[in-house]
C-alpha cells in the first residue's frame, strides 16, 4: 500500500480590511519570548484598534502612497500569516517582513513557498530594483530563509531598526529584481 503525501494549496493575496483584526492579534499577543526573538519591544506596540486603523488606513490609499503594502499567506484556505514591504521607494527599493502567526506553522517550509510566490509579486507591483531583508542579529530564521531565497549579505549594525524595536544589531540582505531565484 502506497502513501500518497497530500498537496497543500498556497495562495498569496492582497490584505483587506477583513484581515487588519488577524494581523493586530498577532501583534497583540505575542508574548515576551517570541517579541524579543523578532527585536520587539512590547512597550512600543501600539494597541489592537490602532494598528488595526493604521493596517485599513494603508490598504484604503492608492498603490503610490502606501506605505506598508501587505500580503496575506494562505494555506489550504486559511490565513497564515502576513508579508509586507516598507518604506517603498516606488522603482527603487522596500524592506520585506514576513510573519507567520501559529507556532504550529513554523519550520514546516511554507513560508519559504510562500516567501517565493511573495516576492515577484512585490517586484511587480513597485517596479522595485531591490529587496532588503533586515532583522535582528540574534533570529536566525530569517537569515536562513534569505539565504534560501538568494539574498546575498550586505552588512551587520547596530541601530533601532524600527517604532517597536529595541536598539540591536541587525543583519541586512539584498535580492535584486534580476538576481532573484523566484
């Protein structure tokens, strides 16, 4: 008898209004351990109603003006997690974060199936020339799937690298337009 290894359905998508509460729950609940693992200082997470307010407000502006261009990560019909780029310099450059919000999600692949669908997608969307990824010196699981992903290294600093991290060192990757394997 045969096992056969059941396909999973991977669909990246636009965010909608619909999705701001998902998004807000998971940085609403993460706990202290998980936070520190991201660079996260909880103290500086905004509260639920205003990050859910901050996610509709950018969805609602035209593609230009948006800061914060969200994707939704699906599997199997059921929201996952989130991908982002911000700030977009529109025919130049984002930063991209992507966050998969059930521990039971982890380490399985998907977000580097996910990440590989994401990408083109943002390319297309801004024109963009370059994709930075930069995150905290100490998570390790971005720089694993950046490597996976094509990314090259460009450089590890110190600096408070947003509104709710902590001062850390964080590494920084680079996929160009041309370079990427997606």
């Amino acid at each position: 008898m045969s096992k056969v290894k059941e396909e999973k359905s991977y669909v990246v998508r636009e965010a909608t209004s619909v999705d701001a509460e998902s998004i807000a729950a998971y940085w609403s609940n993460l706990s202290f351990d998980d936070a520190f693992k991201l660079g996260i200082d909880l103290d500086k997470i905004p509260s639920t109603n205003e990050i859910i307010d901050f996610i509709e407000q950018q969805i609602s502006l035209p593609l230009n003006d948006k800061n914060s261009y969200i994707l939704i990560w699906e599997v199997d019909g059921v929201a996952i997690g989130h991908c982002n780029i911000t700030p977009i310099q529109v025919g130049g450059s984002a930063n991209i974060h992507s966050h998969i919000w059930n521990k039971s999600n982890i380490a399985k692949g998907m977000g580097e199936k996910l990440m590989r669908m994401s990408l083109p997608i943002f390319f297309d969307k801004y024109k963009l020339e370059k994709i930075f990824g930069v995150f905290y010196a100490l998570n390790s699981a971005p720089e694993k799937l950046c490597v996976k992903l094509g990314f090259s290294f460009v450089d590890e600093y110190p600096t408070i690298p947003g509104e709710w991290s902590f001062y850390q060192n964080v590494k920084k990757y680079v996929v160009s337009r041309e370079d990427s394997q997606i």
